[in-house]
C-alpha cells in the first residue's frame, strides 16, 4: 500500500476530507514515494512529548529514512488498528493489548521496546489521602479513572485485586472509566471518582499539590522493573521492508541505549530541542519531569517474560486458552544490534 493510499484512508476513517486530501496528493511520502523499500515511515506523535524514534532521528539514528506524524492517537488499541490495516506503519502499544490482538488475528510483530516501568518511572493508582481507601477490598464498588480500557492500567489493576485475595466478582464490582490524563486528578479531587491511574508529569503534580496518596504502583504489583510496550510492525510490512524495518530497529535501539546511560537532564535537554523545532504550539514543560527510559533490557532487547505474564494474566481472565499463543509468535530480536 503506497503512502498516498494509506493517508486517503486514515482520512476518510476520521471524516476529514476536503483539503487535506487534496494536500496528500502533493506529499513527499505519496506518489513520488522512491521504488523499492518504503523510506517515509507514517506514525502517531504526541505534542509536547518526544518518542524513541522521534529520539532517533534527532541524533542522525535512521539513516536515510523519515519520519511522519500523522497527528495523536487514543493508544495503544487504536495504534494496533491502524498498524494492522496499513494505515500507519508502526505503532507502540501495552504488551499484554498486543497478545490480546495477535491472538485475535493480528499479524503483527513486536521489534523493539517503547516505553516500561522502574522506581523512577512507573504507573500508579491513587486516592484522596482522606477517602479511607487503604486496601484492594476498599475498592469493591467504587470507580478508577484510567487513560483507556484494555491495556495496561486495567492489566494492572486486575492483578492487584486478584493478588489481594477479590473474588473474580467482586472485581467485577470496580469500575473502571476511561478519562483523559489531564483531567484525571481534577475528577478525583471533585470525588466524581474514588481512584484514578497517574503517571509522569501528572503524578508528580497531583502529589505535590497534596491530599493525594498512592495506593500501588505496577512495578509492585509485578515485582519489579519491566517493559510494559514495543514498537511493532505489521508482518505484512517487514516481509516488503526488511531493511527499512532493521535501520528503524537498529537507530530505536540505539536511542532506547543513549536514554539509558545518559545523565538525565542532557536527555532532558536534548527532548526540549527537539519540541522547539516543530511547528504549533507545543509546550517543552512536560519532559522537564522525565527522569528514566523505564526499559528495563539494554536497547530494548525484548524478552519471553514481557509477553508471558501477559499470556498467563489472559488465561486466567478468561479470555486465551493454555496453547493458544506463545511469546515467540509476538516478536523478533532479529533487528536489535544488542541481542546478545
């Protein structure tokens, strides 16, 4: 599918023809796209943030291939949509929403890390210091705010109430509401929920502004450091592109490794000046709060582990059978330069 197609149908999806259509004929990623391997690689940005291979490009990681936005997603479950009908060419989503996918037909295939948890970045569920809500019990028919249902905040969630002794209907009696982050404390400081799921930025905020205490955090739920998503392609697309696939591996892995033993505020620095140099009004505030890459393997090397508490969590949802899906039907370290 050439670049000009796959944008003519993200825009017919969302209802937005007229001009920008008739811009997209002109593109340097539509017909005049060179022969051979695609070298302009469609993907969903998010303003005011910097992504591994937005990184890589920046520090001259991709050789002779580009980058382009095509504007913000929902998540992870959408970019797994679009990857998977050619819509974009890759996307990042949460582990366990990939199994979830492939086992439902997908074909997709994780190459590289994209984003995890450590004791300096981690996802969190919170309460109102005052709300009385100390325990997993205390949480039997209340609502959590979380940024999109069936990835890693509801994995996570799950888990800790099943680890903390709820009965699988008893778990079926905690809500769990989707909610933009940004509006995430806000709704539990007007109580309109009674926990909500806080990361980043929002997190640091919402404690400093006090009244606000951290029920768990996934790095305890999961027993330690771990990379929750990856970067995935359809298998469509690495079978016509196996170098285009292996130069974006091979820079997103070196970036993943440049984040990793960089002092944090070079990265910080080097995240501002790459926002600064894009075109509307985005802010450089958010990634003054980044204090970790989270990826847990050097470079993004993925493991069985990462997709095998996945498989076993689905299984005892319900929702896969033992046999079905194994973690090296999801990826492939083939492209990463530090798979040892």
């Amino acid at each position: 599918m050439t670049k000009i197609r796959k944008f003519t149908s993200l825009i017919l999806a969302t209802g937005l023809v007229g001009s920008l259509l008739a811009g997209c004929s002109s593109s340097d990623g539509g017909a005049s796209a060179k022969e051979g391997e695609d070298k302009v690689l469609q993907y969903q940005g998010t303003p005011s943030a910097v992504s591994y291979p937005e990184l890589a490009a920046d520090l001259g990681y991709l050789g002779d291939l580009t980058l382009e936005d095509i504007g913000s997603g929902s998540g992870g479950p959408e970019s797994i949509q679009l990857t998977g009908t050619g819509e974009i060419d890759f996307g990042s989503a949460f582990n366990g929403a990939i199994v979830k996918a492939v086992s439902k037909g997908a074909k997709l295939k994780s190459v590289v890390g994209s984003y995890g948890s450590d004791e300096n970045t981690y996802m969190g569920v919170y309460v109102l210091a005052d709300s009385g809500i100390k325990s997993a019990k205390d949480l039997i028919g209340k609502k959590i705010g979380v940024n999109t249902l069936g990835a890693h905040a509801e994995f996570v969630i799950k888990d800790y109430l099943r680890q903390n002794g709820l009965t699988e209907d008893e778990i079926a009696e905690v809500q769990l509401v989707t909610i933009p982050s940004s509006n995430a404390e806000q709704s539990l400081r007007n109580e309109q929920l009674e926990a909500v799921q806080l990361s980043g930025i929002a997190r640091d905020l919402a404690i400093e502004r006090g009244n606000v205490a951290e029920l768990f955090r996934d790095i305890d739920v999961f027993g330690g450091e771990f990379t929750a998503g990856d970067y995935f392609f359809s298998e469509q697309y690495i079978k016509e592109n196996p170098t285009t696939v292996k130069t974006f591996t091979e820079g997103v892995a070196k970036a993943i490794e440049w984040a990793q033993t960089t002092p944090a505020e070079e990265v910080i620095e080097r995240f501002e000046k790459i926002i600064e140099a894009r075109d509307g009004d985005q802010t450089t505030d958010y990634v003054k709060f980044w204090k970790s890459a989270g990826i847990a393997e050097k470079g993004g090397v993925i493991t069985d582990s990462e997709y095998s508490v996945w498989i076993d969590w689905l299984i005892k949802n319900g929702e896969l059978k033992e046999g079905d899906i194994s973690p090296e039907d999801l990826y492939t370290n083939e492209f990463n330069p530090y798979e040892k």
